[in-house]
C-alpha cells in the first residue's frame, strides 16, 4: 500500500526562504520609513525655528562717491543662523521690498561680489584722524590711568602729568604738557565721538591717548614713558582756558627734558 506525500513537505525550504526575504523586505522598509520621518522631523524643526535672512551683495566694484542702485545688487537667501555674522549687512526695505541704503552714496570703497554693509555709508575714523594730522606732525600714543578719568572724551583739551622716581618714598609728579588735545582715547577718535552726540553717546574705558606733536616731541616723550614710574596722569581743562601756567613756552616741560638728559634750549621746549 502506498503512502501519499505529506503535503507541502517537499516545498517547505523554498518557503522559508521565501519567509527570510519577506522578513527583510519588511526590516528594509520600516529603516526607511524611520529614516523618512526623522528627515520629516529635521525639516519641520528647521521650519519652526526660523528661516533666512535677506542680504545683499555687489555685481560690481563701486568706489567712495558712488550712487547704490537696484542692478547694482543681487539679494542673497542665507540661512538664519548665521544671521550674527550678517549683522552689519544691509537688509530689505519691508515698505518697498528692496534694500535699504538705495539711492545713497557709498562713502568707502566695495569689491565685487562683497556683502553690503552699512559701514560702507559711513566714514573711516581712522582715515579721517590721519587726515587731521598736521604737516611735520606726528600721532602718538600714551598709555594713562583709565580708572582716574573715565569721562575723558576725544577732543577735550587736557594736561598731562607723569610720576617720577624722588629721593623719598613718594614719587615726584611733574606735568609734562599743557593744553593738549586729545584725538583718540584707545580705539575711539573725534570723528565717532562727534557722531555720538546725534544720539546715545556709548564711554568706554582706556588705557591709551592719541595726541598730535612734533616728531622731536614724539622722541622726547617715548624717552620720558621708560623712566616714569607709572602711565601718564590726565586732568582736564575747560574748553576755552588756553593759558599755560607751568609751561609758558608750550611744548614739553624743561624740567621733564633734563631727567632724560636733554637741554630744553636746543628743542625750543
């Protein structure tokens, strides 16, 4: 007597392969649906969290004196997180949806391809303090006490006094020069401070001063900053008060001249 096959017997590892393949099929399928959604996710959350900022950037180079013109800028989408980067940048008008500053005149120079800025319609202090440097003049700079005059503005006239060593404990404390007027104080000239007083004015503290004098005088006084016994001492005077009462002659004082070695008479000091 015959026995009849069991059925599905002979085709049961084809069908666990065919189980196997399924299965990674499905594993497949679910990876890339996890994959998707967390795409999903990313996207939605840079959506949520901002966008892009408008800015704008030159077709061509444009020089001081230059008119900005809409075919001279092309708007450029960067992302927003880098809008500090950007912060200087000129940005779009929302009543006219073009850039603002259109119709200005540059006041600095701009290469092509460069971002425009609103420092490009505004003046280089330190190009115009070096432009007020008188001829056989010379800028230069003093370290001082900060902490003394913090008020101490660009363009105030102040005198300027320095400690030095004495035969006793105390040093000996000397004005150096009178009725001077200060350019910069550390990185801030005449030129910002003036422009200041339209609105908030913004102090800052200093270390240094800038001030305008002969080059023999610029000799004379890096000397006299290595023998002081401290930075430079500033007092202020008032704004119409010319007088030099410790040194009439103007210029350096001679007695500061003599400690370093120098005959006040030959610089006419």
């Amino acid at each position: 007597m015959s026995q009849s096959p069991t059925p599905g017997v002979p085709g049961a590892p084809a069908q666990s392969q065919n189980s196997t393949r399924l299965v990674v099929i499905a594993l497949i399928v679910a990876l890339a649906a996890v994959i998707l959604v967390n795409i999903y996710i990313e996207v939605a959350r840079s959506q949520a969290a901002g966008g892009s900022i408008i800015v704008y950037r030159v077709n061509r180079s444009l020089e001081p004196g230059d008119e900005i013109a809409g075919r001279d800028l092309e708007a450029v989408e960067v992302p927003d997180k880098f809008e500090d980067t950007f912060d200087r940048a000129v940005r779009r008008n929302p009543d006219t949806g073009n850039a603002e500053k259109i119709g200005e005149t540059l006041m600095r120079p701009i290469d092509e391809n460069d971002v425009l800025t609103y420092d490009h319609f505004i003046d280089d202090p330190q190009d115009k303090l070096i432009s007020k440097i008188e001829p056989g003049k010379r800028l230069i700079a003093l370290p001082v006490e900060a902490k003394i005059l913090p008020s101490v503005r660009p363009g105030m006239k102040v005198d300027i006094e320095a400690p030095f060593a004495g035969g006793g404990k105390a040093p000996e404390v000397l004005t150096v020069m009178e009725n001077v007027q200060v350019l910069a104080t550390g990185q801030r000239t005449i030129i910002e401070e003036q422009r200041e007083e339209d609105g908030s004015r913004r102090r800052t503290n200093f270390d240094t001063i800038s001030i305008q004098v002969t080059p023999e005088q610029a000799t004379q006084l890096s000397r006299i900053q290595k023998i002081t016994t401290g930075p430079f001492e500033l007092h202020i005077r008032p704004a119409d008060d010319e007088s030099r009462p410790k040194i009439p002659g103007g210029g350096i004082n001679p007695d500061v001249l003599q400690k370093i070695g120098e005959d006040p008479a030959e610089f006419g000091s």
